[in-house]
C-alpha cells in the first residue's frame, strides 16, 4: 500500500492557514506510508502536468492532528513520487497537536486562524 489510509474528507477543525502561513513552515521529510489522504479523487491531467505546481507551493500540505498525518493538499505530488519508486517526500507539516493542550478534546475548534507563535520566524 502506498499510503497509510485514504479517506473522503478532513477529520481536523479548520486551522485557517493562509498561504503565507504555510508558507513559513519549513517542509520536513515524510515517509508516503505515514500519510493519510483526505481526497479520493485525483485528477489525471495534474498529475501528468510538468507544471502543476507553478502557481502554488513547491511542497504539499499535511496537518497532524491527534498523531495522524493528513496529506491536506498536493496528492498528485505524492503520487508522481510512489510512482517514481520514491518513499519519501519534503512535506510543510502544521502540527495542529501542538496547539490543543494534552487534556484537549478533538472538539477544540480555532475561529481567529493560527496563532502565529507556533509557526517558526524565518528571514
């Protein structure tokens, strides 16, 4: 199996990160099989497209949330790598665990976005 699991949908609350929010998480190396998808559908025309990443991030997105990892965006990118034989990939990971205290419930919702101490300064 490819991945770790394939679900309709995300299971998280909504973290209401901006592009530019994303884009201060530096990507880190994940493996395919520790991924979760939260689409089934994969349009084919992104995946054989060279330039399918030229008006967004270079590196998918993936939330952790209650010690699962979920590819939030950029499924064709990590096909194009199981395809190419290569397990791993440079993922920007929002650790949304971090922000729920440990005696959290999964219900805590944010309504004002992230809380910008919790992304790291870059220059």
């Amino acid at each position: 199996m490819i991945f770790k699991g394939v679900r309709d949908g995300k299971p998280y609350p909504d973290h209401g990160l901006s592009l530019r929010d994303w884009s201060k998480i530096p990507p880190r190396q994940v493996r395919l099989d520790e991924i979760v998808t939260t689409t089934k559908v994969l349009e084919l025309d992104r995946l054989l497209s060279e330039d399918s990443t030229f008006y967004g991030d270079l590196f998918p997105h993936a939330v952790q949330w209650q010690g699962v990892l979920y590819l939030e965006d950029g499924l064709h990118r990590a096909v194009q790598s199981a395809l190419r034989n290569r397990p791993v990939m440079h993922v920007r990971v929002f650790e949304y665990d971090a922000l729920i205290p440990s005696g959290g419930t999964s219900s805590a919702r944010r309504t004002d976005g992230p809380d910008d101490s919790s992304l790291p300064d870059l220059p």
